[in-house]
C-alpha cells in the first residue's frame, strides 16, 4: 500500500524578485506556494510609473546574467523568449568627467581597445591583466558562492579551504586596492571602482572579491527589456500563475505566528491567519525581525554586522528636449570620489560633489516618451536614514539642485528649464513603499570588515522552516543575484526536508 504525501504548503511574504524567483522555483518543484504582497502589483522595488506621456522604470535599470533568468522558465519546461524580450545594450555606458573627457564602456574589444588607448597608451594592456583577474574573481564564486549557495564564512572556509579561500578571493585587498594593483591611469581606477553601483557600497570598504563585476558584466552582457524594465515582473508574474501560485495583492503581512522553533502561519492587516508549513520571507531580514518577529534586541545584535547598503535621490525627469550626447546608461564623475563615498559611508551626509548615475532609456526605447522628449533618471547614492544623523527635507532639495546644476554644466544645458514632469523619492519614501532598512536600496552593505561582504544567511537563525530572499541575504543585491536568491532558498527547502 503506498501512502499518499500531502503537498507542502509554503507561504511567501513579499513578491519582490526574490520572492516572484521563490516561487516560481519551488511551484516547479511540486509545492503549493501562496505569494502575498502587500503593494498594489507584484516586482517590488522593479516597479512602473506612467506619468504625462513618460513611462518610468522606478527600480532597477541594469540587467546581467541573463542565464539566471532563464533557468526560472528552462526549469519549468518553458522559453524565456516567449515571455520577456531582452536586448543588448551598447555602450555598456558612457563615463564623463569634469575635465570633459568621455570614455565608453563597450562589449566590442575594438571599440574597447580605441577608448582605453586615448586616455592612456598603457591602459589596454593594464585592462586586460585587470579583466583576467576578474574573471579569475567570477570562476572561483561561480564555483561555490553561487552554485552551492554558501551562506557563512565557514561554509567558504569548508568548500574552499583556508588557502585557497584567501588566494581565489584576494581576501586582503579592498576592491579599490584590487583595481590600483592593475591599473595606473585614474580615471580608468574611478570607472572600475563604480562597478560598486551594482551593491550600493564603498570600493575602499568592499573586499576585492567585488571586481568580478566587470566579468560578469563583460562577459554576460548588459541587457534591457524592450517596453520597460517592469517586463521582467510581467512575465514571472505569467509563469508563477501559469504554475499554479495563488497571488495576493494588497495584502500587508503584520505578523508571523510561531511555537517552539517552528513558525506555523502568517496573519495579514485585516486580521486574517493563513496556515504555511513553510514560509519564505521577501521582507528584509531585519525589518521582517522587527516588524514580523518582534524579535528581542540579544536576536538584533547578532544581525548588526549586516547594516544596510547606501540609499538614493532618486530623481525620473520627463524632459521636451533630446540629449544625443547621452547614452542608455551614463556615469558623471564626482572629481573627489574618496570624499564622496566618505560623506556616504562614515559621514552618513549627503555629498557635496557626488557622483552621478544617469539612465536615458529613450536611447534604447523610443516609445517610452513622447515623441522628442526624454527621460533622465538620476540616481547619486546618497545615506541610508541614520536616526543619529537626520537629514532634512530642505537639505534633499538642496542636494537635488546641487545635482542638476552639475549635469548642467558637465553638458546637459538648460536642463531645469526643460523639466516637464518629475518624480522625487528620498530614502523615506523607499522605506515607505517596500520597508526596506533604513531606506536602504540594495539591502546589506558588502563591507569586508563588517561582514566580510556576506550578507545575512537564507535561513533564519531562529526557526527552523523559515527562510529569506532579496537583496538582505547570499548572495546579495541586484536583480540577477536576487533571482539566484529564489533558486537557492528551493535547493535548501528541498535538502531540509530529506534530512
């Protein structure tokens, strides 16, 4: 006679990436899988705005490792292609620097080769040995870090071995060090160090570890979706309902029900209790302690070395007029970066020269603006809210002015005059919108002495059937290791529960 399992059932709170990535990876595998979320529409902070005529990609803007996409659909006997469209974008991006200079980033060698070689005649040959050392940084994470989803130094330490750990790893350089071992010319050390975005972190605080960036980026593409970003969570939101999960919206969690070392269910804002034999929290790993667990302050303190990544202005400009000197994705040089990222990192104070990431997605998509119009999106990294340390409204604005007056006069003339509609976000109205930490954006700081640049593990050191996925936890923020996020949570549900 055989017995009947019944199916498991698993609740996911938050359908973010990393939760939309959950659930579609544990449906696949048989589960029943309820993902509630409490905003009006799924992909947390990827996330639209249809404004006057301009649509905005309030979230993320840059896509790498494509092939983490794809495993989400491959993996439950789908094509990608018939889902999102993704395409490349070239340049990668285009630097510009207070002097006037311009250096593009391009996945074309020749291209590459013609840039490097105008703003120094060694810095071909000193990419090159940088570029092989990046990939030498990508192998050894891919191996391990990704593949196995290590979750704590000594799961490094156990798969790589102390050795080989610090030699793979470069483990006593920070990434700033890592670059200027290779590189001499210093403009091409600023390029290679903002590699950093992609975290929201310093590259004189980040272990070396973090210059695989440019690997992946080179050597996976830097892609966009065609009709906007928000394409992404359009088309995991078709495949998860498609596999059976049963979707939520506006439906706000507010607690976890818990006995012993098990959680048991989730009770959402109208007072409504949902059973869960397993629960997946998309909710950061600190504010799902503070807000879901009212976990104690001893509970707190073990989490303190994982404080919150940077913040941003953020700032989506519908403008009547074009930019053709921009490209999709562009960088404006702040001429002091080690102030900067000081003001950002041990200041906790809005910089005076800050550098600045400007996306102009009309370069690669048209339709997303009325005809002859742009859209400028500004991002500087800015603090995390600091309690100790508050910045006012008055002094956001100030910034904010601070900011267009320097693009204006690194060449987008009369920009103000040309603003036709905005869309203004402080760390506040982040934190609001998806309770992140502080108002951070890419979750967990990669500080190498903080952390080591691990963020806080999947599992929950408290209970044993609850886990995390986003930018909190291995292995850290941006979309592609988001979405790996959501497949790693699956690999550890599937391996608790056989043993």
């Amino acid at each position: 006679m055989t017995h009947h399992v019944p199916q498991k059932k698993i609740i996911i709170i938050g359908a973010g990436l990393g939760g939309l990535s959950a659930a579609i990876s544990l449906a696949t595998e048989g589960f029943a899988v309820e993902l509630i979320e409490k905003n009006d529409k799924v992909g947390g902070k990827l996330n639209v705005l249809i404004k006057d005529g301009f649509t905005f990609d309030l979230g993320p803007s840059i896509l790498t490792m494509p092939a983490l996409f794809d495993a989400l659909f491959t993996n439950a006997g789908k094509r990608r292609e018939d889902y999102i469209n993704f395409q490349q974008i070239e340049p990668h991006w285009r630097n510009f620097f207070e002097d006037g200079s311009v250096v593009d980033l391009s996945a074309d060698p020749a291209i590459m080769h013609t840039q490097l070689s105008q703003l120094d005649p060694k810095a071909p040959e000193e990419f090159a040995r940088f570029m092989a050392y990046s990939r030498r940084l990508c192998a050894a994470t891919e191996a391990g870090y990704f593949a196995k989803g290590i979750d704590t130094v000594w799961e490094l330490l156990k798969f790589y071995g102390p050795l080989r750990s610090a030699l793979d790893f470069d483990i006593l350089h920070s990434m700033d060090q890592g670059v200027r071992k290779h590189i001499s010319h210093p403009k091409l050390v600023e390029i290679l160090n903002y590699f950093i975005k992609y975290v929201g972190s310093s590259p004189y605080d980040a272990p070396a570890l973090m210059n695989l960036l440019p690997a992946i980026q080179f050597d996976y593409g830097l892609w966009y979706v065609q009709g906007g970003m928000y394409a992404i969570a359009q088309g995991l939101e078709r495949l998860a309902l498609e596999l059976g999960v049963k979707i939520h919206v506006n439906t706000e969690i507010t607690e976890l029900i818990h006995a012993g070392q098990q959680v048991t269910g989730v009770v959402s804002a109208d007072g409504e209790c949902r059973h869960a034999d397993i629960v997946v929290s998309n909710m950061e790993v600190i504010p799902a302690m503070q807000k879901l667990l009212n976990s104690s302050a001893a509970e707190l303190q073990k989490m303190q070395g994982f404080a919150p990544s940077c913040s941003g202005l953020v700032l989506h400009l519908g403008v009547n007029r074009q930019y053709p000197q921009l490209a999709h994705h562009n960088f404006f040089y702040s001429e002091h970066p080690r102030e900067h990222f000081k003001a950002i990192f041990t200041e906790h104070q809005l910089s005076e020269d800050p550098t600045i990431y400007l996306v102009a997605p009309v370069k690669s998509d048209p339709q997303q603006a009325p005809e002859g119009c742009e859209i400028i999106k500004i991002l500087p990294h800015i603090p995390h809210l600091d309690p100790a340390k508050p910045i006012t409204a008055d002094q956001y604005l100030a910034f904010r002015e601070r900011v267009l007056i320097k693009l204006e006069r690194m060449g987008l003339t009369h920009l103000r005059q040309h603003i036709v509609t905005e869309e203004y976000w402080t760390p506040h109205d982040i934190e609001a919108r998806y309770y992140s930490n502080q108002g951070s954006i890419y979750g967990v700081v990669t500080d190498r002495f903080k952390n080591l640049g691990f963020k806080a593990p999947q599992r929950s050191g408290q209970f044993k059937n609850l886990y995390f996925v986003g930018g909190s936890v291995n292995p850290g923020g941006g979309m592609p290791m988001v979405v790996l996020s959501g497949q790693l949570v699956r690999d550890k549900i599937l391996a608790d529960l056989k043993d």
